[in-house]
C-alpha cells in the first residue's frame, strides 16, 4: 500500500496539465483515488459520480512513472484555486469594472462564451452602449407603438409581414437627426431578445430603419410577461423600475428622457413616473 500511495503521489499534476491535454483520459494505465481506494479508469466512473456527490473527490493520475498524470481537484488544485482570482455572477457592475471594459462612445459589442468538454463554446452577444452624460434620450415601446398592434406585432414578423408602422422609420430618423437617442421599452420576455433585435433591425421603410439604440426587455419568462401584459395589465412596473435605472446613470437630478412613444395608459405612467410630462 505504502508503494502504491508513493508511486501515485510522485505522479500527480495539475488541472492545468489536464486542461490543456485532454487525451490524458484516454490512457489505459488511468488510475483514481477517491479516499485511500484506487480504480482503474473503467471502475472509476460510479465510485467517481458518488464521490464527487458528497465532494470528496480526491484526485485523478497514471501510475506508469514514464507517462504524464492528471490530478482533479485534490488539496494541491484546491491550494492553487485559492490563489486564482474568483468571481461572483451579478448583474451590476461597478464603475471601476465598467472602466476596465475600456468601451468607446456609442454601441460596443460584448461576448460571453462558456466553454465545456462536453459542449463545447457556447457564446451569447449583447451590444453595451457608452453615451454622454448631456445626451438626450427618446423612449419607445415597441409592441402597438413600432408595430401597428400589439399581439399581431408579435405574430405576424415570424411569418415574414409587414406590421410596423407608416412612416414610423422616417419619423424616429427626423429625431435622431436633430440629436437624440433612442432607448427601445418594451416588457417581452428576455427570452424574446433575439427575435426581438432580429426584427427592430430589419425594419426598413422606403430604404430607412429605425435609429440604432439599447433595447431593454422584462427579465421575467415568456409566461410571467404575457401575465404581467394581458392578465394584470401592469407592464409599467417593470418599465417605471428600468427608467429609474438608466435616469440615475445619469446623475442624481438628471433629467435625461426629453419624450416617450407608447400606445397605452401604462406607458404614459411610466413615462411620467421619470418626469417626462404627459403632453
């Protein structure tokens, strides 16, 4: 046993080796410790799976001294982590961290990717934009303001027609053009985004699209928004929430909105709610 233990401790290496050699696993002289038990590699997999459901996971090597070795979490890997930066999953960044995006005025595009050995790079885009502190900003709602009704407006785009309204890209371009932004309101789901951006950007009338601008969307489910929209009719509780936020980007007594789009009462209150005045 004495044997065993120091012929596998002189081959242990880092995750880091692992990581950047996978075929490691496939070696026919795999070995696995979990505890003071060892496994061939074709053993190991349910003591593994128990092991690592009660986190006792020790660690993973080859015991031909002539070969290269693997070691997965063990109490080496746990000192080396803890050396490492961590993070923590937020949805707020502070100004330092905004800062280190080193972004440039107006859209910059950002990419999150994941990567697994099981599926691969899995990457998910967003547009984050840098605007002025002076700049004046135009809101819009998208459903029966942009498209002619609300629930065509949803149905409709997916089979390829036309639901938007007359001139309504003209018109949105006139103001832009006379030196305001855009923010697009709207209390879909978040998991209509892409839909949601594919079809703001393929509006195009007479040759003209609607202004580019950050499209902000509820951060609740498909069926919660459609509640909130149709049921409860309350979308303005979510929209007066998402107004302060950008209002106060801007400044503790800023008053960044100059006017807002909307097709219902709910709109108006949360327009209002962000002292744009109702007329």
């Amino acid at each position: 046993s004495s044997g065993i233990n120091a012929e596998y401790g002189d081959h242990l290496v880092t995750y880091d080796s692992v990581s950047a050699d996978p075929s490691i696993i496939e070696s026919k002289d795999l070995m696995v410790r979990v505890g003071e038990d060892y496994y061939s590699w074709p053993e190991a997999p349910g003591n593994v799976l128990l092991a690592i459901a009660f986190q006792d996971f020790r660690s993973v090597t080859e015991s031909d001294c002539g070969e290269r070795s693997a070691s997965l979490y063990d109490e080496t890997i746990y000192e080396e982590e803890d050396r490492r930066p961590r993070y923590t999953k937020k949805v707020r960044l502070s100004s330092e961290e905004i800062e280190q995006l080193e972004l440039e005025s107006g859209p910059n595009v950002v990419t999150f990717s994941v990567t697994t050995r099981l599926q691969g790079t899995t990457r998910c885009t967003c547009t984050v934009y840098l605007w002025d502190h002076t700049d004046k900003v135009i809101i819009s709602d998208i459903d029966g303001t942009i498209t002619r009704s609300d629930v065509f407006g949803h149905i409709l785009p997916w089979v390829g027609k036309d639901w938007t309204q007359n001139n309504i890209a003209k018109l949105f371009t006139a103001i832009e053009n006379n030196g305001y932004k855009f923010l697009y309101l709207s209390s879909r789901a978040i998991g209509q985004a892409s839909m949601t951006k594919s079809f703001l950007k393929s509006i195009k009338q007479n040759g003209v699209g609607i202004p580019e601008g950050p499209m902000l969307l509820s951060p609740d489910s498909l069926l919660r928004a459609i509640k909130d929209e149709i049921v409860l009719r309350q979308p303005h509780i979510f929209k007066i929430k998402c107004l302060m936020d950008i209002k106060n980007l801007f400044g503790k007594d800023a008053s960044p909105f100059y006017a807002g789009f909307g097709n219902r009462v709910t709109d108006s209150k949360s327009y209002q709610a962000v002292n744009i005045p109702p007329n």
